[in-house]
C-alpha cells in the first residue's frame, strides 16, 4: 500500500457497495473482511441482486459486526424475478441488517432483461424506498435518459433517499440525481487512466454528495487494476478522489463516512 493510501487508510472508510456473497464463492469471505477492517474501512455493504439469493447475503451480513446488506433485484435479473409491486421488498426490508433497496434501476448496454420489466422493477423499488425511507442503490448503465426520466416521475409522486452507485454516466444524470437529493458513489473506474471524462464530471459533485465503493469483485482501482478486487481496496479509490478534489486525505474520508451514515440511516456508527 502507498503511503498516500495508508493516510487515508488511518481514517474511518466505507465501501458502500460490494459482492461479498461473490467473493465467497472463491472461498472463507473472513480474511477479507479482516483486510478490509485492517486497512481502516469500518462498515460494509453487501449488494442482493437476486431475491432468490436473499438469505445468503443477510447471513453474511448476520456473520460479521460491521457488515450489513440491501434487499434488490438487478436490472439484469429483471425479467426473472421481477417485482411487478413492492410487497416482497417490503417484507425483507424489515430484517435488521438491511439498510438499503436495490440494487435496482436500467442497464441498456448489455440488456440481460427487457427494458420494459426492468422499468417495472425500477419503479417497484422506488416505491420501497419512499415507503421504507431506505435509501434506493440505483444501476445505471447507457440508459441516462430513462433513468433520469424515471427517477424525476417517481420523485414527483413524493421523494425517497437514493444513490447512483459506481457512477459512470454524464453530466447530466450526476445533474438530475443531485437535484433530488441524491448522492453519488464513486468505484474504481474513476482511477483509470481512460477515465478523465468521468473525472471532469465527478469534480464538480458537492464533497457532501460524494460516496467511495469497490463494488468487488469487479472494478479494482489503480494500482490493483486486473486482479480481483476486495474492500480493502476502497482506499486507493479514496486516496484518488482526494486529490481530485483537491482535499487532504483525512478530510474527504471523514467526509464520504459522514455521507454515509447521513443516507444509510439504519446502519450504525462503529
């Protein structure tokens, strides 16, 4: 680790977003928690996107102390499990360890589901989310348009608290979600070196909307680009992010961590 990286590492971190139940699937999810608690990241949050799959992921967040878990379908699994109401949310958003909905929202670059049913699903967590008051986790990819038009329809039926997770879209949605009070998580990509259109949009995101996730397995920030990614390495995702915000390190970690727990209501402070 830099030295840079283990500034910010000396301060409280979340990752926002990950797969541990992924992760698992390589083997004991446990030593990579215990990197991710060493390295200073304090909570966690591990992403359902299969209802299916819904007891494993509030295990793992049963399993350890400062893990905790959201309840969703994602755009892909749409069409498979879609949620036509909000009833079944409803239901598993009661459980103690879950904090938040999705993840949910529009994928159109790959579209595993059909636009149609991924709307439906979209607009089923929106309604758990207003109703529960958990913050909504969207997804959302090459489908900037139908997003921000969704999001600004439900919005007018009453508000609800969200995140654009792993953000990678234009000016334009950070605009529209900004708007309705929404915040904006940033994951490894903002750490490559092709990504500068996406840096020039993020540096003008308000400190206090700002998030930092690994959403790993997937996406592990430079230095660690290529290998699987894990917590722990939300750091260097930070590290990153400070300096193009121009911060001190310990001040953009204590303030993507105040973010957090101002949005994710129900998860507790260590």
């Amino acid at each position: 680790m830099t030295a840079a990286a283990q500034a910010v590492a000396a301060r409280p971190l979340v990752d926002s977003h990950c797969h541990l139940d992924y992760l698992e699937r390589d083997g004991d999810i446990a030593p990579v928690v215990a990197r991710a608690l060493d390295a200073g990241v304090g909570t966690l949050v591990t992403i359902c996107t299969k209802l299916s799959e819904f007891d494993r992921i509030e295990a793992i967040a049963q399993r350890f102390p400062r893990v905790y878990c959201s309840v969703g379908v994602h755009p892909h699994e749409a069409d498979k499990e879609c949620q036509e109401t909000p009833d079944r949310l409803l239901e598993l958003a009661a459980h103690d360890k879950v904090v938040g909905i999705g993840e949910t929202g529009l994928d159109y670059y790959y579209e595993h589901a059909p636009r149609d049913a991924q709307q439906v699903s979209f607009r089923s967590h929106i309604a758990a989310a207003r109703e529960t008051g958990l913050p909504l986790i969207v997804h959302a990819r090459d489908a900037d348009d139908d997003t921000v038009a969704v999001l600004k329809e439900e919005y007018a039926k009453g508000p609800f608290p969200g995140v654009i997770h792993c953000f990678t879209a234009g000016p334009e949605l950070a605009k529209a979600a900004l708007g309705i009070g929404f915040y904006i998580s940033l994951a490894g990509i903002v750490t490559f070196k092709s990504a500068e259109a996406l840096r020039e949009t993020v540096c003008n995101v308000p400190l206090d909307r700002l998030l930092v996730e690994t959403d790993s397995p997937y996406l592990a920030p430079v230095p660690k680009r290529g290998k699987t990614n894990e917590p722990a390495n939300v750091v260097y995702t930070a590290d990153a992010m400070a300096k193009l915000c121009g911060v001190e390190m310990a001040e953009f970690a204590d303030m993507t961590t105040d973010n957090f727990f101002r949005l994710f209501t129900r998860a507790a402070r260590p």
